[in-house]
C-alpha cells in the first residue's frame, strides 16, 4: 500500500479520540466549502448562545473541510473527511496566524462490510478521529447530526482487542530502532487504584510472536492467546502475579499506541493503512 | 459449598456431603478465571458431566471490558456436554433470577423433582444443536 507520507504525515503522532459513525445521509463530496460555511455559522451561533469555549479572548473560528488523501483501502472505501478549526484572535488581527485549535477525520479502510449493505444514499465513514478540545467535538458531532443525521458514539477498545493490537503490532517488521512493547493493566477490585506496566524488548516481543504465529501473514485468534500467555507466564514466573486477571488497558508499541478508552496514536507511517483498517473494523463492529 | 479451584482438599473427604451439582464461575473480564477453570476441570470424575456441571459466564454487562472470546466459552460448554448461562451477576435483580435458575436446577439434580433427571440437560442441549 502506497500512502503518500507528506500528506499524512499530520496525522502521525497525535493522540486521536475514536468515534464510530452511522452512514452520513446526503453527503455531497462537491459542497465541501457549503458545509465548512454552515458549520463555521453553526459554531459561531452556538457561542452566541453563551457555549463559548474560551473565557476572556474573543476568538473566531474559521472552518475548513477537505477531502484526505488516500489513505491505502479498497476501491468500494469513500475518501476520507478532513474537518479543521482554526482560530484567529480578533484582539491582534494585523499579523496573527490562523491556529489550529481543532481537528477531525472521517475515515473508512477496508470497510466494505458496511458499505456494501447499504442503501444508496448514503455515505460511509464509520471511524471519526479527533484530537482537540471536547467542547469543539461536541459541537461538531451536534452539526453532523443533525444534517447528515447521523449517530457518534465512543469506541470503546476491549482488552480482547486490545491484545489483539499487542501481538499485530509487536510483530511488525521495523527498520531501525524501535521502541519497547509496553502493556499496561489496570488490578480489580482494589480500594486504590493500581496499574502494572509490562515493558517488554521489541526484539525479544517480535522474536515470540514470530515463534508463535503458525502461518505467516495469517493472525488467529490462537496465536493472539498464545502470544499473551506467554507474557502471561513469564510475568507469572519472576512476580507471582497474574496479569491474566488483570484488565489490560493500553497497549504502546513503535507502530501504534492504543487506549481502551477509544484513544490511538499512529506512531509509523508504513503502518497507518493497517492501523485504520483494524480501527474502522471496531467502529462497524459497534455500529451494528 | 464455594472453592477457588479444585480438587478439593482431601483431608475434608469424609465429612463433605454428595455433591450434586458443580457450577464453575468464568468471569468474562478475567482471562485467568478461564484458565482456572479449564484446569479444575481435569479433576472431575466423567459421572458429573451427566447433567451435574454447568458453566457460568458473569461480566457480559460491559462489552467493552471482554477479555475472553464467548465463542471460546461456548465450544468449552460443547465439549463438556454441559449448559453455559450468561448473566451480570454486578447486578442485584439479575443475581436473584441466576440463583433461582441455579437451585432450581439443583433441585432436579438432586432429584428432589419427579419425573425429571440431571440428565434431561444433557438431551435439552443435544436438541438445540440439531436445530
């Protein structure tokens, strides 16, 4: 897969908040500018009506929606939407830049599980990312709704996906050095909260999954199970713990970071379509 | 009676009363309960899975928080012959239905109802299959 790395490059290295969205009604790929102008107006009228985000300066937001670059995916996959704010203090407006306070993206790769069972009208996009404050997601999420009638809704990553991600990721191939592979747990039923992170050595977590995978290019479900434990067990062996009980919560590793509450950072480019691609495939799972 | 694990300590054997009726509990958000339970397994006689074991799955209330696959659990309830109930025992309402469910089935299990055996279970799970 061939994505161009400038274009996306702004998509690396951000922590994006994942949603997973119904199919967008009537949604026109030419009235892009339309819809900035009317969610620009949309932002400004709910402002007015005291929503306002920042206290003290007075800022106005400027809008712009686009159409995102290829981003690897199959040929039934509609381009994905690129909503950014930018705001512009009106206080200093003679030399001031347009500062991206906000963005968003609606994404679909390798969603033809989706797309192909709709009917056709309507415009599928089902993983939305955004990185920026809630107050401007809410916003955004509210105008989307209500003209393209629509449902957001969190996506929640279970620690069954979660170490899914684990073993994928783990066993990339990466040139150059890579960070460690860290999973963190989060210990039931304690009055304190307690979190155990397990780092283990890239080397040493692709060398074990390269072991374990039974067919190469091929994951199940069996290899993910062997593969945690494993981990499981050496953790077992040097500090009687057993992670197993454990709710894993976060998995970081060079190619990507993932959060159980619905939080990813895409870290390598190379990987960025089969990251989206296992994402979008959690948001339709939660869509129907 | 409630254990952890099995076997059950042995020094005990002489003063426990029959055992009519093993539910293992799987906590769906807790992968090692799985393990434990596949191990515990290995230390019941073959005469229980006449009706007299099922499976438990607690925890299906949040989605979100599954650490085992149900596909998983269901195959294990296949090939020990044996009912798996799915409940949210977090919740109140629900932990009354489950242990109704579960005396009731104890009750037939210790043959405290005429006219129907254990081993009805174990005929009541071979229909659905064939469905």
């Amino acid at each position: 897969e061939n994505v161009e790395p400038q274009k996306t490059a702004f998509l690396l290295r951000k922590a994006w908040t994942l949603y997973s969205v119904t199919p967008l009604y009537r949604f026109r790929r030419g009235r892009l500018r339309d819809y900035a102008r009317l969610l620009s107006a949309f932002i400004a009228a709910e402002k007015q009506k005291g929503l306002a985000v920042e206290v003290g300066v007075e800022l106005d937001i400027k809008v712009a929606v686009s159409s995102l670059a290829d981003l690897g995916g199959s040929e039934q996959d509609q381009a994905a939407v690129l909503v950014q704010l930018s705001s512009r203090s009106r206080v200093s407006s003679r030399n001031s830049e347009d500062k991206l306070v906000w963005s968003g993206w609606f994404c679909s790769v390798h969603g033809d599980d989706l797309s192909e069972n709709v009917p056709e009208d309507f415009t599928c996009l089902p993983l939305f990312l955004t990185h920026g404050a809630e107050s401007y997601t809410s916003m955004v999420g509210s105008w989307f709704q209500k003209t393209f009638d629509c449902c957001f809704r969190r996506l929640a990553i279970s620690p069954l996906n979660l170490s899914w991600m684990a073993a994928m990721w783990a066993g990339c191939k990466l040139d150059g050095a890579a960070s460690a592979v860290e999973l963190v747990f989060s210990m039931p039923r304690l009055s304190q909260p307690l979190d155990i992170s397990y780092a283990i050595h890239p080397e040493d977590a692709k060398a074990l999954w390269d072991t374990v995978q039974k067919t190469p290019g091929e994951i199940t479900q069996e290899d993910v199970d062997v593969f945690m434990d494993c981990l499981y067990a050496h953790f077992h062996r040097h500090f009687k713990i057993h992670l197993s009980a454990a709710k894993l919560v976060k998995v970081s590793t060079a190619v990507a970071s993932a959060h159980s509450d619905g939080i990813v950072k895409i870290i390598h480019s190379q990987y960025l379509p089969g990251v989206l691609m296992l994402l979008t495939e959690l948001a339709i799972s939660q869509i129907q | 009676h409630l254990a952890t694990s099995l076997p059950l300590p042995s020094e005990r054997d002489h003063l426990r009363p029959r055992i009519d009726l093993i539910v293992f509990m799987i906590d769906i958000k807790s992968k090692y309960s799985l393990k434990n339970v596949e191990a515990s397994l290995t230390y019941v006689d073959a005469s229980f899975f006449l009706g007299k074991v099922c499976f438990l799955v607690t925890g299906v209330g949040r989605v979100s928080a599954c650490s085992i696959e149900t596909s998983a659990i269901c195959k294990l309830g296949e090939a020990y012959c044996s009912p798996v109930l799915f409940c949210e025992l977090e919740l109140e309402g629900i932990q009354v239905t489950t242990a109704q469910r579960l005396l009731r089935m104890l009750q037939i299990c210790a043959g405290h109802i005429p006219g129907v055996s254990a081993l009805s279970f174990v005929s009541l799970m071979r229909n659905s299959d064939d469905d």
